[in-house]
C-alpha cells in the first residue's frame, strides 16, 4: 500500500539518535514535515544504562521539558542516581571518583527502554496540523530512489501492513545495524570485534540492601567487567571480551558466564553475592544475552548528492568503555537537525553543485563532525586501555598494541 503524503525527511531509528535529529530539525525549523520509525518494544530490556550527568544541557536543547521530566521520572523510581565510577583497572585496587567532584554532578542509572520512550515521546509531542511530524510504531524494510524522492517500506506494527513513505531525506539512525545505509551500499568497517555478554540480577526475598550505587568496572585477564545498580532492584553485568578470545564461548552460557564472573572479578562478584543476587527470570530472556560492542564506522556516512544521512551508532559506534555513547548519539543527532534545517531552507540542488566545486561545506560540515567524534573517541579509548599492563594476554596486547 502507498502512502501519498511526501515527508521532508524520514529517520529510521527512535533511539536517541535519530529522536535528537527530529527534534533539533523541529526546533530550527519548524514548519518540517518528518516521519520517525521505530520498532523498539519499550517493555524490552535493553542495555546501555549509564547516562553522564552532563548531557543535561543537551537534552535542554532538544526539549526543555526533557530535564525536569526525566528528574520525575528518576524520583519516581525509573531512573536511579549514579553516585560516581570506581573502577579496579590499572592495578588490582579499587580507584573511585566520586560525583561530588562532577561540576554536573550525578548522573543516571536508567531503564534505557523508559529513557528511549521518553525521547520518542517529545519527539510525537511536536506534530502539527499543516506539516505533520509522525512517529510511526513500525520496521523499515526497504528503500528505493522514485526520481527525485525515496520510497521507504515500513512493516506497521499495529496494522502488519506494508506501507511505502516518501521523502526528500532519508536518515539512518536504526544503531548499529545501520539497516538503511547498508542496503544503500555503504558497508560498517570494524576497528575491532569486541563482544559484550549482560546478565540482568534481581534481588532474592531476604537479601541485604545494595546500596553501591556507582558503576563499577573492572579488568579481567582477558576482558573487563562492569556493573550498574538499576532502578527495582535490580543489577546489570557485562562482560567484554574479543569474539575469538576462548573466555567468549565460555561467558555464552550462564554457568560460563557467572564462573568468570566469580573467579575473575572479585569486587563485583563479591557484590552479586553480599545482596544475593539471583539471575533475573523473565519470560522469553535467556541470560546472557551477546552483542556487539567494539567500535566501527560507517563507509560512507551520508551522500548529500543522493540525500541521506546516518546518524549515533549507524555512523559510528564506540566500545563501551567510555560510557559516552547515548551523548554522542544525542550530539550528533543534534547537528544534524540543524544541518537539515540548513540544506532544507536552500535550493537543494545549488547546495550540491556547490558542494562539488568546494564552495559550500555542507557536506564536509557533517564529515568534520563524523572526524571529530572519531578522533576524540580513538585518543580516550587508547588512553584507557593502555594502562592495564598487568596481565600479559592477548586480549590486553591487542589493545596496548593499538
Ligand atoms: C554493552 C553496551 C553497553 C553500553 N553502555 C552504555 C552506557 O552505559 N552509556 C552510554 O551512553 N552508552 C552505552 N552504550 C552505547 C549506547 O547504547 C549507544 O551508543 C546508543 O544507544 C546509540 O544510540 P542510537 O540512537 O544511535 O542507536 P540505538 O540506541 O541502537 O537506537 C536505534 C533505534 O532504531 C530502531 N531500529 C533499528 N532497526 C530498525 C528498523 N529496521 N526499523 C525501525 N526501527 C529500527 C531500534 O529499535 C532502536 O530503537 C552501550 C553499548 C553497549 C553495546
């Protein structure tokens, strides 16, 4: 079935990526019409917990509702607080850097499927009647070029019909899948192949109160670990390692995955084991879930000649180790609103001829941004994962030797 209502842009993906393009695309100009597909099941757990206390500024931007709301949210008991990180990493000691020391102070702990909820929330808050901005509870399946516009298959969730969109633009902001860009020819290059393995623990009846509410990391001698209390009681772990390392096969299993995590990493276990944590039961989850988790970049990242953009993880994706991937997302998605609000309010056309002959930096503006991110990222990751000189394994070399 088509649809005949032509959308300025269209973004495949409501994480906070393409919720941050939508809304700094809205905010700069508003009369935009847009579409915004997501197909996330918001009662689905899903990982990425650790919000920095700074990316309040940012969310303001976006919404100036956002902060205040997500404070409720957080007093409600969604969210939890993040009282700083400690971490045993370079030595076999505990380091702790308290929050009090952050000018931002503390940051979250979240239900990342509340938070992205949220996101999509303020983004279906700013529709309107005479250009209307839709957030579609749907699967992107397919894109074509139809002259001058894209064609976008979108599977509805509500209806299980197929519907075909059209737009001007089209934004990848689907993760790290990068669904759109991929059947556009681009191909994600892996800088590495590391994995995370997570395991979901919640309270049993008559366990002692946690009451650790940092995030702690620690190194292993072949990965690191980490975990983050998480709002009704509950505690997530993650273990990373490289997918050829032996650990990996082992941590696929829960039995493997819960004896690594008490023989290799004795604060956090000890902390499982003081509460009596057991392994979450949910329904349809099986622990230890497996993803992806290394860092890679999309090649290339947009085409303003043909009109499309990705954005967050489909563009870039970052190791977990720095914690900073929903900010970037949300950074990125940011400019690229604005850079859309730019290209939109000229002659298309001039803008890429213009583009061609070196004049303009339209696009180069969006690959500066792509280049910065990277560089900034590279210095901190290899920064990190260059002091760990204690353990004389494979895993640790790959990344001294990076
Ligand atoms: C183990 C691990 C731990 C992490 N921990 C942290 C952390 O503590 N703090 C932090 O800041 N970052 C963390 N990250 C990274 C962070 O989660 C990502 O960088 C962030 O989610 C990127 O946002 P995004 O919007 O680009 O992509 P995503 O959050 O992946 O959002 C993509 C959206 O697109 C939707 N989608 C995908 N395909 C389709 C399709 N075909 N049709 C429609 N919709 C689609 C998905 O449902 C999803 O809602 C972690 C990552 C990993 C792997």
């Amino acid at each position: 079935m088509d649809s005949e209502q032509l959308y300025d842009v269209i973004i495949i993906g409501g994480g906070p990526a393409g919720c941050a393009t939508a809304l700094s695309l809205v905010r700069s100009k508003p009369d935009t019409s847009f579409l915004l597909v997501d197909d996330a099941d918001p009662s689905k757990f899903k990982i990425g917990e650790s919000l920095p206390a700074d990316t309040t500024r940012i969310l303001a931007y976006l919404d100036p509702d956002l902060p205040e709301t997500l404070e409720e949210d957080t007093d409600s008991g969604k969210h939890v607080y993040c009282t700083g990180n400690a971490s045993v990493w370079n030595t076999s000691d505990i380091h702790e850097t308290d929050s009090i020391m952050n000018p931002y102070g503390m940051g979250l702990h979240l239900d990342r499927a509340v938070f992205d909820e949220l996101l999509r929330e303020s983004v279906r808050a700013i529709s309107h009647d005479q250009k209307p901005g839709h957030v579609l509870h749907g699967s992107f399946t397919a894109v074509a070029k139809d002259s001058n516009s894209w064609l976008v298959s979108v599977d509805d969730v509500g209806s299980g019909k197929t519907i075909v969109y059209r737009s001007n633009w089209i934004i990848d902001a689907s993760g790290r899948k990068a669904s759109v860009a991929q059947k556009l020819g681009a191909k994600t290059v892996k800088q590495d192949s590391l994995l995370a393995f997570y395991t979901v623990f919640a309270v049993s009846e008559h366990s002692e109160v946690d009451d650790d509410h940092r995030t702690l990391i620690e190194a292993t001698p072949s990965g690191w670990f980490y975990t983050s209390q998480l709002a009704q009681n509950r505690r997530v772990v993650v273990y990373h390692t490289d997918d050829k390392d032996p650990s990996s096969k082992i941590a696929r299993k829960i039995d493997g995955f819960l004896n690594l995590l008490h023989t290799q990493a004795r604060f956090i276990s000890s902390i499982i084991q003081d509460a009596d944590y057991d392994v979450l039961n949910e329904p349809g989850t099986n622990y230890p879930k497996c993803t992806a988790a290394g860092s890679s970049n999309l090649e290339p990242a947009c085409d303003d000649e043909s009109r499309w953009y990705a954005v967050g993880d489909a563009a870039m994706a970052f190791d977990p180790l720095s914690s900073q991937g929903m900010i970037t997302a949300l950074k990125m998605g940011s400019r690229l609103g604005l850079e859309l609000a730019r290209v939109l309010d000229s002659d298309t056309q001039a803008v890429s001829e213009a583009g061609r002959d070196g004049v303009t930096t339209e696009r180069r503006t969006m690959a500066d941004v792509y280049k910065a991110v990277r560089d900034d990222y590279d210095s901190k990751k290899i920064y990190y994962y260059s002091q760990v000189r204690r353990f004389d394994t494979d895993f640790w070399k790959r990344r001294q030797g990076a």
